[in-house]
C-alpha cells in the first residue's frame, strides 16, 4: 500500500491552492473585481489538471470534486478581501515552488495510472505543474512562463521525469514521490535564490 495514499488528495488541493492564489493575485496587481479574481484563481487552480485529463482520457477532476473549486473561489475571496501587503510576491514564489513540484509529479503519476507510457507520463506532469501558469499569464497580458528564462517548466519536468525513472526501475510510488518532488523543490528554490536561468539563444 502507498504510504501516502491517504495525503494525496491533500497533496493535491494544496498545489490548487498556491496557483489560484497566484492567479488571484495577477487580478489583485491590475485592481480587478471580484469576479475577475475567481476566474483567474479557477482557471490557474485548474488550467494544467484539465488539460492532463482531457488529454489523458480522464474524468475531468474538478467537474467531479466539488472541494477544488472550493478551494480556488476561496482562495481569491481571501485574497480580495485582505490589504495587498500582505502578499509578498517572494513568499508567494516560495509557496508556488512547493506546488509545482508536487503537482508535476502528481499529474506524472495520474498519467502513469491511466497507462500512458512513460514519456509522455512526464510531459503530462509538466502540464499539470505548468499550463495552469501559462493560461494565467496570457489573460494578465504578461510574458508567459514558456517566454521566460528561468527555471520554471525545467523543475517540473525534473520532478515528474525523475518520478517517472524511478517507478520505472521498481521503486516504490510512496518513496519515488517525495524524492521527485524534494528533488524538482530543490532545483526551483535554486533559481529563485541565486537567480539561475536557462541560456538564451545568441546566434
């Protein structure tokens, strides 16, 4: 049995949780309404979910949880109705860090359940960790996370492609994720403290 069978769905909500917050707070910098601010906490919460299980052949996760759109319409309320400073953008790329790892390697896993093979098992958690951002950016009108440097999709696609290797060679999902995800955490929280980026193309 997987040890961490019964976190899972807790797991999961948290990852929801930081990326609506993330879109909440797109609307809250451009001084949007409150409508405003749950359609971007939604469609950031559950942006790459959807498209893994629309791509996947899954049910789509949020139409049958009624506790995901809970969270994100939470979420954007919350951040509606307390001052901007208490945000802190650097605090929030902390928090979103933590997310994406783990959303990536639990869309990989998701994947691997439905039996997609192990390639595309990966690229699917780097959707998870990352379309949601994607979406969010284009409806803010901002450089899109693909248009940036940093290493963003590179740490989602560590976690869920290391998650992927090491269930394939037979270790065991209950130890393989945390590895991952610490693994794809750690990779991130090196680009937000020392500023990695990824070369650029100069020819």
């Amino acid at each position: 049995m997987n040890p961490l069978a019964p976190f899972i769905p807790w797991i999961d909500l948290f990852g929801i949780a930081v990326f609506a917050a993330s879109g909440a707070l797109a609307a809250a910098r451009r001084e949007q309404t409150l409508v405003t601010f749950a359609f971007f906490a939604l469609v950031t919460g559950v942006g790459g979910g959807t498209v893994r299980d629309l791509l996947i052949d899954a049910p789509v996760f949020w139409v049958r949880d009624w506790r995901v759109a809970a969270v994100c319409l939470s979420t954007a309320a919350l951040i509606w109705l307390t001052p901007r400073r208490w945000w802190n953008v650097r605090a929030l790329d902390w928090f979103d860090a933590v997310g994406l790892a783990a959303y990536a390697v639990f869309g990989a896993g998701k994947a691997l359940a439905y039996g997609v093979p192990p390639v595309p098992a990966a690229l699917m958690g780097v959707v998870t960790g990352c379309v949601g951002g994607i979406i969010r950016d284009v409806l803010a009108g901002e450089p899109s996370i693909l248009m940036r440097p940093e290493l963003y999709v590179t740490a989602a696609a560590l976690a869920a492609s290391l998650f992927v290797l090491l269930t394939w060679f037979g270790i065991a999902p209950g130890i393989a994720a945390p590895i991952a995800a610490l693994t794809g955490f750690t990779l991130r929280a090196f680009a937000i403290a020392r500023g990695l980026k990824l070369p650029a193309y100069r020819r």
